[in-house]
C-alpha cells in the first residue's frame, strides 16, 4: 500500500471530489439553470444556510431567490424573511410568482433578529428563512446552520461584503455582484468555480 | 348508577403504617392531651392483644406487658428465649405496642392523595364526606368499561396501595354515602333505590349528620321509627313541621330529589417529591436510579393530569452546607419520562456536586399545558400547520404583535398607500404593466447626485387629491453610481431626485 492510499484509509484526507453530503437529501433547484449546473448537487443545499454576501440591497439578491421562493409558496409552505432591508413591494413579489398569502416577513432588528431567525430554522415548518443579519458573527452563523439543519429548513443568510475575509460555517457562500452575476465562494462537496455566474433576472 | 362512594374506614391507621418497615407488628395511634393520651386505632396485632379504640395508652401498653389480659387465642409463638425476666414470672410476649400520635394532617394529606388517584378515574371527585370519597363515574365508563370492570380495578389497586375500603355505586352521592355504611360492592340503580334505602337503619341512615346533638334520631327511635322506609310512606307536611327541614332535605337528597352541591376536588398544580439515600451518594452517576424513578413519578403526575412542564427543579440536600439547586428548562412543553430524563442527564453532565447528597428532591412548581405531537398517518399539511401556529405564537409573544407582517398590496395607486399605510380592498392580480421594485423604501429620499443614468420611465403616478396625500410624479428605472439598479422619481417641471425603492 502506498503512502497516499494509507493517508487515504486512515480518512484523514478530505477529498474534495467526494460529495460530502449525498445522504442530506436532495439539493433542491436554484431555478437558475447555469446557477444549478455550477452548484454541487445541482442547487440550494438543503437544511443548511446559503450565505450570500452584498454590498447592500439592490444587486439581484431577489431575483436570485425569487424562483425557489415562488415554488415553496405555490406548494402552500410558509416563507419568512427576517429584518429586510426595505419593505417588500408586494407587487414585485406578486409578478416572481411568489404567493403572497404564504409570505411574511419580521421587522426586527439586532439581538431579537437572530433569536427570531433561530427559532423560524429550528421550528420545521418555514420552507424557506431568508435573513438579513449584518451582525451576525461566525459564532452565531454556526448557531443558524445547526438550527438550519435540525429544522430541515432551507436559509439564505444576507451579510455585507465586509464578512467576505471572516470564516463561515455556511456550506455555501457566494457573493453577488451587480448586474445579477455571482461569484461561488465556497460550496460544500466540490471546489468553486472561478468565473462568475450571470443567473439573469434582476430588473 | 352514576356515583360510587369509597369509605375508608381505617385511613389514618393504614396510612401511618405505610410508613413503618414492618405493618404486621403490633401498632396504634394515640390521640389526647399528653396527660391522658388514649388508643384512637390499632392494627390487627395490636387489637388481637385486647387493644381498643378509647383505651387509655398505659392501659393498652399494660396488656402487653401483663400476660393476664391476654386474648386466648392469640398466644404469641415466637418467645424469646431471653426474654426480659424483669417483666415478672410469667414469659412476656417479646412484642411492644409501637404507637405513634394520630395526626390529622397527615390525614388529609392522603384524603387529597387518594382523591388524586381516583381524578384519573373520574372528573368529579369530592371530598364533601370524611373518610370517603364521592366520585362520578357514569362518564367514566365509557372509557374504562363497565361498571365490575373499573369496580376490580380500583379494588385492585387500592389492595395495592394498602388501604381497606368499602365501595358502593348509587344513582346519587348522598345514597351512595349513607349505603356505604353498611354495605360493601353494592350497585343500586334508579328503580332499586327506594327499597334499598328504605330498608336501611335509621341510625344508619346519615341522619346524626343533620342534627349534631342526635335530637332527631333518638326522637325517632322513640317514636317508634326501625327503618328509613317508615319516614317515606308519612306524610311530608307532617314530617316537616315535626322534624323540621334539616330531616326533609336530607331525605330528598338521598331519594336525589334535591341536587347535592358538592365541591370538587381540583388536583394540585404542583409537583414535589423526594428520595432520600440511606448512604451520602458523592457521584452524579449515583444519581441516575433515583432521578430515573422520580421522572416516571413526575410523568404518571403530568398524565393524571392532562399537562407537562416546562421546567423544573432539582434540589440536592447536602451533608453539610446549603442544599444545592439545579434548574432544568426546557424548549418544549414535555412529559414523556425518557425524554425527560435524557435532557435532565444531560444538564447534569455539566454540574459538580458541591458536596455529598442526602437527599434528592424533584419539584416542578408550575404545569404547563401540554399539547402532544401527533403523529399521523399521512404527516402533512395539519403537522405543518400546528408548527406554523407554535411558531407564531412565539414570535408574537416575544416580539410584539405588530412586528409579524403580512406581504399586502392595497388598490391605490401611490405606492406608500398600497404598501405601508393603505387600507381598503387588496390589489388585484396584474401580471402585465410596469415594472415595480421588490424594495420600497419607507421615505423616499433625495438622491441627486447619485443617479447615472435613466434606464426606463418615465412612468406618471398622479393622484391622492381627494384625501390631501396628493401626488404627481414620474417614476424611473435608474442606475445607480455603484451600478445597482433605483428606483427613482422626480415631480414634473421641477427638479430633484428622490430614491423609491431598489430593484433587488
């Protein structure tokens, strides 16, 4: 047996070819074609955050969730989004396809923005949580994904481009640049791709 | 055939000896001013010696001591070959009188345990009559079959519980009371009970209860009256103005003419019990058996009681120094002993015991209301809902009413109206016109500098003149320095710049 087939069989090699999380149940689909084709799994992960990184609101951070979000609340699931950045303009929501009536969203701030989002994670019962936590540490981002994860709850955590250098726990980071193209910081299961990712929409 | 009646004619006694190691041994309760204490019960070893009720307490401890008194055939077997010569020639029994003083709290405290035990059979329990206990049970039977099922069950549990009783079944709880008296297992209904009753003693008959100087039931008794049948077949207006309207109510409340207001017994919503070690315990490991039982004990409590907790307390007496507290909090509303018992285990892991136990006291001072998960067949949308509505309620409750928003467009075409103040009929699906941002900002803001370039628009928003909120602008698509996409008006013919909302 060779050195590197050992260092192999003593499993403290992680190889990165290997999708980590095949038994976490099925990614579910971006809706954005060349978005899902890059992602490992072929879209969100499941039960985990998705940690997408912006320099504020107005770079396509909508019209990137809007098609998962229109098919959770068309399947009759309760969609929450904690502290926006703005008011949510229904009409424009309306027009993604998303159901209004399936679709809250908590105005909050601060301390009680994280222990609201924990909660919406751990209940089990949103389909999606989409949180906007500029405070949130690295700390407090493992907190939501083990909460994300004993929930089975599908969330997307906004942060400023300032978190970019911190580490995270979120299996997926991206960060979106204007014009509706992204970058793929990290993905959980394979390596990023370097180029970015236009997923269309936006305005 | 609705009420039973459980009489428990030697309560205190079968109590206290509950609490002795050996219950066969010769024991009695003593009541009175210490000077001249006498016997209020004793056991059967105790009473084969010649001990009864009303003795005085030397008298009751003399026979023991004093062969001469003692009962023929009750000569005990085991003599100690050694056995205290200074008791006189003849050989002593080798058996004292125990006694321990009768103590009416104590009492009580298993008048409410027992009404406990019976609330898991019936709703309506009362403790209106001493030494027994009236319960419903007509509603009951549905559940826990006929009537000589849930007769042997309460027997059978009773006998292991260690208490002697006498249990009768009567279409109302005065009756039932008062046959209790006399007899055992009986079940009356509506059509027998008028003869069963009007064969009963008149001294039997819970008629010194009306009257407490006994008037009646001696004037009766001189009058000639045997039986309770002969006061029936009188004339009432006679009885009445004879005996007075204690006696008739009494008799309407037997034949259940006149309704009986009883209170009933409202189990308390608390828990506490206590283990003691008969050797200090120096380990949380060592903590594990007693902790597992108290649990079950707290589980059947939660059970009998339709409820769970959401915290509750664990009290470590130590051997020396303050006794140590351990307070477990859950997420969840829980009953179920092995998921309290792993969360308890749990939090112990991560507490040092500030010295050696003595004993362990488990109370939950407050019960919360439980409401169990279900499970179903098909576990869909009703799950999905009971979470959606615990959330909710969390949220709310911890944030405030008001912070949990629906996404609402109204009919009005100023955008502020339709999103953030509006009022009025909801806004009709339009899949077609143009496009609106997913942000709106609460207050449009002035952003001269910041707009590059004009992507689309202008689109006129003019109205409002009717309730003084009059506006006319021009909304545009814009992008913004940074490239970002605004959305942003300006009034016609005149100039300024004012951020509405981001297209996201």
């Amino acid at each position: 047996m060779s050195g590197l087939e050992s260092l192999l069989d003593s499993r403290q090699v992680w190889r990165a070819q290997t999708v980590v999380d095949s038994d976490r149940g099925e990614a579910i689909a971006s809706g954005h074609a060349t978005l899902d084709a890059m992602l490992p799994g072929g879209g969100w992960p499941p039960a985990a955050i998705s940690e997408l990184l912006s320099t504020g609101a107005g770079n396509g951070e909508l019209a990137l969730v809007w098609p998962v979000l229109s098919r959770l609340t068309r399947e009759g699931r309760p969609v929450m989004l904690v502290s926006p950045p703005a008011v949510p303009y229904p009409a424009a929501w309306r027009r993604a396809g998303v159901v209004l009536e399936q679709c809250h969203w908590l105005d909050v701030q601060g301390r009680e923005a994280l222990w609201a989002t924990e909660q919406c994670l751990r209940a089990g019962c949103c389909a999606a949580v989409v949180a906007w936590l500029p405070q949130a540490d690295s700390r407090l981002m493992r907190r939501l994904q083990v909460a994300a994860a004993s929930g089975n709850t599908l969330a997307f955590i906004h942060r400023p481009l300032s978190k970019v250098a911190e580490a995270s726990p979120a299996p997926l980071r991206l960060r979106l640049h204007r014009h509706a193209e992204l970058e793929i910081l990290k993905c959980r299961g394979s390596f990023p791709p370097s180029q970015r990712i236009a997923f269309g929409g936006g305005a | 055939m609705r009420w039973a009646c459980l009489l428990f004619p030697r309560l205190a006694l079968e109590g206290a000896l509950r609490r002795r190691p050996d219950p066969d041994a010769p024991f009695a309760l003593i009541d009175g001013p210490a000077q001249r204490q006498c016997i209020r019960a004793a056991n059967r070893a105790a009473r084969e010696q010649g001990v009864k009720p009303g003795q005085a307490l030397g008298f009751a401890e003399a026979l023991f001591n004093a062969p001469l008194f003692k009962a023929p055939g009750a000569a005990p077997l085991s003599k100690a070959p050694n056995s205290a010569p200074e008791n006189g020639s003849e050989p002593a029994s080798g058996e004292r009188l125990e006694t321990a003083p009768f103590d009416a709290e104590a009492l009580e405290r298993w008048r409410q345990r027992l009404a406990s035990w019976v609330y898991g059979y019936s709703a309506q329990v009362s403790l209106h009559y001493p030494h027994a206990l009236v319960f419903e049970v007509a509603s009951s039977l549905d559940l826990f079959g006929p009537w000589p099922r849930l007769e042997a069950r309460l027997r059978a549990e009773l006998a292991e519980l260690g208490f002697s009783h006498r249990l009768v079944i009567a279409p109302n709880p005065a009756a039932a009371r008062v046959l209790v008296n006399v007899h055992d297992g009986l079940a009356v209904d509506e059509a027998g009970l008028e003869s069963t009753l009007a064969a009963l003693r008149l001294d039997r008959a819970g008629l010194s209860q009306i009257h407490s100087d006994h008037d009646i039931v001696q004037t009766l008794h001189r009058s000639g009256f045997r039986r309770l049948g002969e006061l029936f077949g009188l004339p009432r207006s006679a009885l009445a103005r004879r005996f007075g309207a204690g006696l008739m109510r009494h008799l309407a409340e037997l034949r259940g003419e006149w309704p009986l207001a009883l209170d009933y017994h409202r189990p308390t919503p608390r828990f506490s019990r206590t283990f003691a070690f008969d050797q200090p315990v120096y380990a949380i490991a060592g903590l594990a058996f007693p902790l597992k039982r108290l649990l079950q004990e707290l589980s059947v409590f939660l059970i009998g009681q339709d409820a769970g907790v959401e915290r509750f307390r664990l009290q470590f007496e130590l051997e020396d120094g303050p006794p140590q507290n351990v307070d477990i909090g859950l997420l969840a509303v829980q009953r179920d002993p092995d998921t309290l018992l792993e969360l308890t285990r749990s939090h112990l892991e991560r507490v040092r015991l500030a010295g050696p136990v003595m004993t362990l006291t488990l109370s939950a001072p407050r019960l919360a209301d439980y409401a169990p998960t279900r499970r179903e067949l098909l576990e869909g949308p009703a799950r999905q809902a009971q979470a959606w509505a615990t959330l909710h309620q969390r949220l709310v409750a911890r944030l405030g009413e008001t912070v949990l928003k629906p996404l609402v467009e109204h009919r009005e075409h100023r955008p502020e109206m339709a999103v953030l103040n509006g009022a009025g009929p909801r806004a009709r699906e339009a899949t077609t016109g143009p496009p609106r941002p997913g942000w709106l900002a609460s207050v449009p803001q002035r952003c001269d500098g910041d707009v590059v370039q004009l992507l689309a628009g202008p689109e006129r928003i003019e109205s409002g003149w009717w309730d003084g909120g009059d506006i006319r602008r021009d909304y545009y698509l814009a992008q913004w320095t940074d490239g970002r996409h605004a959305w942003v008006w300006c009034e016609p013919e005149r100039h300024g710049w004012y951020l509405h909302g981001w297209f996201g």
